[in-house]
C-alpha cells in the first residue's frame, strides 16, 4: 500500500507521463529532417553557392562558349535546379560555379564533392551507381558512328571490321560498341580522342575509318562541319543510351529536389521550349523521347 504522499507523487507522474510522451515524439519528429538532411544541400547553403559540373565541347547539351558562358540544354536543366535549390535553402541569389570535367573524369569529381552535379551527356548505367546516383533521365539517345561518305561507305557494325575507330575512352560508346563487334564477330582497332572534334578531324583526316559517339553528338558535330557531305551515318544504331544528371550518391533529399525540379518541368510543358532552342534544329522529339518524359511525370 502507498502512504498519502507517495501516492500523490506517483498520480501526479502518470498523469505528467503521457505529456512526456508526446513531447518526446514531437521532439523525434521535428529532428527527423535534421537526421536526415542533405550533405550536398549543406554544404551549398555555406558556400552560397552551386558548383556543377559540365562536359565541355559536347554541345548542344554543354559547352563554353566565345564570351566565357557556359550554354546548352543540360546547362539550362541544372540552371532550372539551381533556382530550386535556391528557393529551398532561402538563398534567391544563389550562385553558379561552372566546373569542366571529361569523360574521364566526371564521375570521380561528383564522388569527391569537387561538383554537386554534372550536367553533360553522361548515360545511366547500373555500373555507374555503385558510385554515384543520377537524376531521372533528361534525354535518350543511341551510339553510331560517322563514316566516310561515298558508294562503298560501312553501313553496319558488322561493316567496321578491321576498320580503325576514333571513339572517346572510358564512355558507354566504347563498352557498347566492343559489344557489338564481339556480337558481329568482328573486331577492329580503337583509336582514342579527346573529344568529338578530335575524333571528325581523324576521320576526315583518314587517321580513322569511323568516329564513334552519341548519334546526337555526331548530328551536331556534321552540322557544324564545312565538309558535311564528306561524311555520313551508320544505318542502324548501336545502343541505348538514356542521358540523366550524375548526382551524389545516397543523398535523397538533393537527389529529390532535383528530380522534382525534371518532372516539374515534364508536366508543365516548359521542358518543350528548352527542348527546341537547343536540340530543335536537329529534328523533332521522337517517339522514344516523348515517351519518356511522358513516363517520367510521376505524380505528387
């Protein structure tokens, strides 16, 4: 039996007890966004400033250039997602630090904190996220090459056999199309470039017999080229390659704002003039894109 006093006691600390409980969940709650905030968020809002990566010479989707600007629709994508990230961090004067990277080396710069994103051509592959994450897709694409134009011109991987090809190392171009060659039971002799410029001029140069890259890529670097009608397209593709921004990988919270950013953009249709101003002039979306930036508008 309790005397009178500690029965007081323990009456006044039930009743006090749920209240403690509620504070406790209350308190648990309001600390869950803490415990789960975003590193690459944090270290934004200390620095004032949003540090992307880009692939330069990979216009139209990313380049530097005459004037020093930075342009093209990956940049215009990561521009969109700084003035998100700006409105979620208070920060309406958010700054942008443009970082070159290459295809070597725009992976490693977004797994050491060098960029917060990389905004270019880079294509999702599961290899690839087992060290960084990716946005949801921005763009789909496939690999070809470019060949010397003229009546006995390579119309097939098949065809590029024992064939020298200018590609880009370390990129899903080359591991795609090693692939197909051992498929077609061929096998030719890589030559390696800097970049899609290096790579035309080896063709055309016949230091290469094909220049292999992102069919977009080759699209514009033809387009560009005085001597267009000196080269020509495989028929058929080589690979799939769906295009998405490489992020931090195991930060949901960057990895969400950005994507709700993306799908923003999808659903209201504002992606359509950003579209046409860069990639317009090489033709309307396909069937393939359209679709999906229609499977990629995920509701709220």
């Amino acid at each position: 039996m309790l005397n009178s006093r500690a029965a007081a006691v323990y009456l006044g600390y039930a009743m006090i007890r749920p209240r403690l409980l509620l504070v406790s969940i209350a308190l648990f709650l309001l600390a869950g966004p803490a415990l789960a905030a975003s590193p690459t968020l944090a270290r934004i809002k200390a620095a004032g400033t949003v540090t992307f990566g880009y692939r330069d010479n990979a216009a139209p989707f990313s380049a530097r250039q005459r004037n020093g600007q930075v342009r093209g629709y990956s940049v215009e994508l990561c521009e969109k997602i700084a003035v998100a990230v700006g409105k979620a961090l208070g920060l309406p004067n958010v700054k942008v630090d443009w970082k070159a990277v290459d295809s070597e080396t725009r992976i490693s710069a977004v797994v050491a904190g060098k960029v917060d994103a990389e905004c270019g051509t880079t294509t999702i592959t599961l290899s690839r996220m087992e060290k960084v994450d990716f946005s949801v897709p921005i763009f789909v694409d496939g690999g070809s090459a470019l060949v010397r134009a003229g009546p006995n011109a390579p119309a097939s991987v098949a065809a590029l056999a024992g064939k020298r090809i200018a590609v880009m190392p370390a990129t899903t171009t080359e591991t795609a199309l090693r692939k197909a060659l051992a498929v077609s039971g061929a096998s030719a002799t890589f030559v390696n470039v800097r970049d899609g410029h290096e790579g035309l001029a080896a063709l055309l140069a016949g230091k290469a017999d094909a220049y292999a890259s992102d069919r977009m890529l080759l699209a514009q670097l033809r387009l560009g080229s005085d001597k267009a009608n000196e080269v020509a397209f495989l028929e058929n593709d080589f690979s799939y390659e769906p295009y998405g921004l490489v992020l931090p990988r195991g930060d949901a919270e960057f990895r969400l704002l950005v994507n709700r950013t993306l799908i923003g953009l999808y659903k209201s249709g504002e992606i359509d003039p950003i579209f046409i101003k860069w990639l317009g002039p090489y033709g309307n979306p396909g069937a393939l894109l359209n679709a999906m930036f229609y499977l990629n508008s995920f509701p709220e």
